[in-house]
C-alpha cells in the first residue's frame, strides 16, 4: 500500500472544545478516501485539521513521508495539496475564468502550461467554458461547485480534501460531479479525501471509507466492506 497521507492520533479544537478526539486514517496515493457521518461527527474539522485551517490541532499528519502538521496553510498547499471547502468560496466578483486563474497564480497565471490546464478544466466542466466570462455569483449552485473543484485542480494537487460536493445541487447534477471526480482521479491520478453525507453516492466513487461518530473512526474498510456492513446499510444507506 502507498500511503500518501498518514494521519495519527489527530485531535482538533476550536477554542476550548475538542471535536476530534485522536483519530487514525490513511488515503492511499491514486484512491478516493471516503468520510462518512452525521452532522456534527467531525467530518469538515478533519479536512480543516489536516491542512491547518481555522482550526488548532495536535497530532501527526504525514504527506508523502513528511510531517506537515506544523506547516502553515499555505505551504501545505504548496506541498501538493488542494482544499474545497464546504460553501464553495469563489470569488464571486470575479469571472469564471479569473477565478480559475488564480487557482494557478503560485505557477505565474499565463504561461502556457496554466493555459493548457485552463483547457482540460473546460474539458472537464464544458459549463464552466461556456460560461469563462460570466461573473461567478451569477452562476448555478452546480456551476459554483464545479468552479470550485476546478480552480483547486488548476493548482496542481496530488491530494484533493472535497467537503460536500454534492449539498444543496439536484441529483442530476451531483451525478455529473462525481463522474467528474472519477475522471479525474483516473486521468490525474489525483488522490481525493472525500467528505459526503449522501453515503451512498460517495461508496459508489470511494475505494475506501471511514465512520466518523463524535470525532471518532468508529469503522473503516473497504467501500464494499461498508456497503455490506448492516450497520451502515441501516444508518446510513437507508436499507
């Protein structure tokens, strides 16, 4: 197994309150990792803990072999690794196309490799290139989301931390969006840390998962493992 990322005995608070309380988990290099829970499991501090995002931490977190856990946002970033965070966070004021430039400004935002990045994303989201002008607050929920994901990518990860993907966007267009990701993952070989509530889409896409209850891993294992597991069929599969 090639881990990519290694992250042990992880605990995060937000002032005073401890939300994770000392978890394990691993994504494998080339593999969509999936975290799975209700409400309030832990499941958005994770993504946050492990790239240093408005949350403090103690723990270890590994990249590629190297502890990064004491490493400011920007240059865990910079080390490879891209953050949608829930609510999308494009720039609203912006166009399609600036947002997605600047998701490229660490590699200078119109060389030609940006330039050829810019069209595989269009490749990837044809809304998106129909849309390279328009101003993004004016954009579809969908479109949004697909922006978001797309100005990550233009930077470059080889780990891709995705919270949510699928909220508040009709089931047509989450479908479009996780066969988006499984492109990417195949083409890109881009190793993706998946938040979903909807467990049953994101067991479809994930090669493994995670339970989160309470800021604990409570199960882990294969996505077929979880799949067969009755106790998340019950929970969380509505079976």
């Amino acid at each position: 197994m090639n881990r990519l990322l290694e992250v042990r005995g992880l605990k995060a608070h937000y002032g005073s309150t401890e939300v994770l309380h000392g978890i394990d988990l691993d994504v494998e290099e080339g593999k969509v990792t999936a975290l799975l829970g209700a409400n309030g499991a832990g499941k958005t501090t994770t993504l946050r803990a492990i790239c240093h995002f408005q949350v403090r931490t103690s723990g270890s977190v590994s990249f590629r072999g190297e502890r990064i856990d004491a490493r400011s946002t920007e240059q865990i970033a910079m080390l490879g690794v891209g953050h949608v965070p829930d609510g999308r966070g494009t720039f609203l004021g912006l166009s399609t196309e600036e947002n997605l430039r600047l998701g490229s400004h660490r590699r200078g935002g119109r060389s030609p490799e940006v330039a050829q990045d810019l069209e595989r994303m269009y490749g990837y989201f044809p809304r998106l290139k129909e849309r390279r002008g328009q101003q993004a607050g004016t954009l579809s929920g969908g479109e949004q989301q697909m922006l978001a994901i797309a100005r990550a990518l233009m930077a470059r990860p080889t780990l891709l931390l995705l919270d949510e993907p699928s909220f508040g966007l009709a089931p047509l267009v989450v479908k479009d969006i996780f066969a988006i990701m499984r492109r990417i993952r195949d083409e890109q070989n881009v190793s993706i840390l998946l938040v979903e509530q909807n467990a049953r889409i994101a067991l479809e896409l994930a090669d493994s998962a995670y339970l989160l209850e309470t800021g604990r891993v409570v199960k882990h294992g294969s996505s077929e493992a979880m799949r067969s597991d009755d106790a998340v069929r019950r929970a969380y599969l509505g079976e």
